[in-house]
C-alpha cells in the first residue's frame, strides 16, 4: 500500500507534528510567563508581612532565585535603596525587567546570573555592588533547591536507585549548613515555600529539588529555632520556640504554604 494519499507522506505528517508541539510547548511557556505575575502578586501577600514596615527607605534586598517579577512589585510598593537578584539560570523575564525599570521605579535593581554556592561569582557581584550584608535576603520557593547532601531518594521511594545523571535523585537538605551560610548574607532572611512532596518538582536539577516532607520542615524548623530567632509568617503568626514546633507542624498538615524569617539572635 502506498504510504502517500493526496500529498500526505509519513514525514510531511511527522514534520507537522513536531511544528505542532513546537507552538504548544511555546504556549506553555506563554501561559507560566502570564501565571508568574499573578501567582507572584498572591505570595508577596504573605512576604510582605516579613518585612514589618510599610516603607524599606535606604534598605538592600539580595533575592536568590530570582525570577525577577517579586524584586520588581517590591520595588513599586516599599522603594528600597537597591535589590539584587541572583539564579543560576536568569529569566528572559528578568532581563526585559531589568532593561526598562527605571521608568517606574526609583530603586536599583541589578539581576545576574549565579550559583548562590558559586562563592568566587558571589562574592565578585557583591563587591561590584558593594552589598555584602543586606538587609534582606528572600528565598521564595528557592531553599528547596539548596540540597547538598547525599541522595535520599530512597526514604520516599524503597526503589529508588541513583542513576548516573542523577535525575531522579534527591540530596539531603543540611539545614545547619545552608542557614549559617544563609544568614552570612543578609541580616534577615524570609523564606516562602509552597510545598506538596506527592507533587513533582519541574525545575529540580540533579539532586538539587523535590519538595521538602513534613519531617524535613519538622527537622529544619526545630534547628532553627533552636539556634536563631525565627519568626513564622504563614499560616499563623508567631515566635516559633521549641514548644512551638508541635504547634507549626500539625498547621502545616492542614496546609501547602509556608513563611518564616529567620535572623541571628545578637
Ligand atoms: C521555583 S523558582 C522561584 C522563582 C522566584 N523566586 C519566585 O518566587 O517566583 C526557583 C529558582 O531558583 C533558581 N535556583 C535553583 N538553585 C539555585 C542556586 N543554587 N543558585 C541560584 N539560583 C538557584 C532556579 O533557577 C529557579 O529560577
Ligand atoms: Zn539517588
């Protein structure tokens, strides 16, 4: 049987397929560009609050992983002296912002793109800036990719073997670690977490992602406040001390959203 009917070959319909799912990925990536400013207006609903003041007046931001929309809405409402935002791969969206802010906004805001555990890169951007303690540092929906340790997949899934590339693997988050070094740039850190580990994590890197567990908030909650001043945000606001943290995790049973700030106790 002839594999051609009125001009239509196999490879015509396979090159039209592809054209096809080339728009439609591209549509995809439309759509989160059009969600990232409405999702990001939501959760700066809840950071807000982190900051306690109505104006940030001469204050710095360094906000790691960035996507560049929150730095720009925190510019518009509170005018700080100056935001940076660093994430290992910088958003076109970043970019365009960074290009044309300085129509609306009276704030610096300088994007680059770095690895937070790049330390040469870091430090270089911070001396350019000089901006090596900020007033705040924010991590929305970032400290879940700061996972160092050894792969451990294998706690959520018995099956779990690590592949070469890593894929499918999760690292270990040390809390102990990531805070000290954390807290080393800025003075007040506000960390914003959605969460769902039943949920895949689509811009996981390696073993650097996956959605911390109810235990993993158990252990990071209770370090830190066993160690630093940590205040919680979302769901409900209070000093979190260590009678607190029984309090903390059944809330976060209930719900998928966390806010915390953390800072040294002086
Ligand atoms: C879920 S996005 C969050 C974007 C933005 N902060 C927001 O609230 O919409 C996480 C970002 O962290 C970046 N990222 C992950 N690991 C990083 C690292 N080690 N250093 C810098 N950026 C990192 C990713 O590239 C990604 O853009
Ligand atoms: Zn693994």
């Amino acid at each position: 049987m002839s594999e051609e009917k009125e001009g239509v070959t196999i490879e015509s319909l396979a090159g039209a397929c592809a054209r096809f799912q080339e728009k439609l990925e591209n549509c995809e990536d439309d759509l989160a560009f059009t969600d990232i400013w409405t999702e990001s207006l939501n959760e700066l609903s809840e950071i807000e609050k982190a900051f306690e003041t109505e104006k940030l007046d001469g204050k710095t931001i360094l906000d790691i992983g960035t996507y560049g929309v929150k730095p720009l809405y925190i510019a518009l409402k509170y005018e700080p002296y100056k935001i940076i935002g660093i994430d290992e791969e910088l958003s076109s969206c970043a970019k365009s912002i960074e290009m044309n802010y300085k129509l609306f906004v009276k704030t610096e805001i300088k994007f680059y793109p770095c690895n937070v555990f790049n330390d040469e890169k870091l430090n270089e951007i911070l001396d350019k800036e000089n901006q090596h303690k900020s007033d705040f540092v924010l991590l929305s929906k970032t400290l879940h990719h700061l996972r160092t340790g050894e792969c451990i997949a294998r706690k959520r899934d018995p099956e779990h073997t690590c592949q070469e590339d890593e894929s499918t693997c999760i690292y270990k988050f040390d809390e102990q670690e990531i805070f000290n070094c954390l807290l080393g740039l800025g003075k007040r850190l506000i960390v914003y977490e959605w969460y769902d580990p039943g949920k895949s994590d689509n811009d996981k890197v390696r073993g650097r992602g996956g959605y911390f567990t109810p235990m993993e908030w158990e252990r990071i909650l209770r370090h830190l406040s066993e160690k630093y001043r940590t205040v919680l945000i979302q769901p409900s606001k209070f000093s979190i001390n260590e009678e607190g943290i029984e309090k903390v995790i059944e809330k976060l049973r209930q719900i998928e959203t966390i806010c915390f700030y953390v800072e040294k106790v002086e």
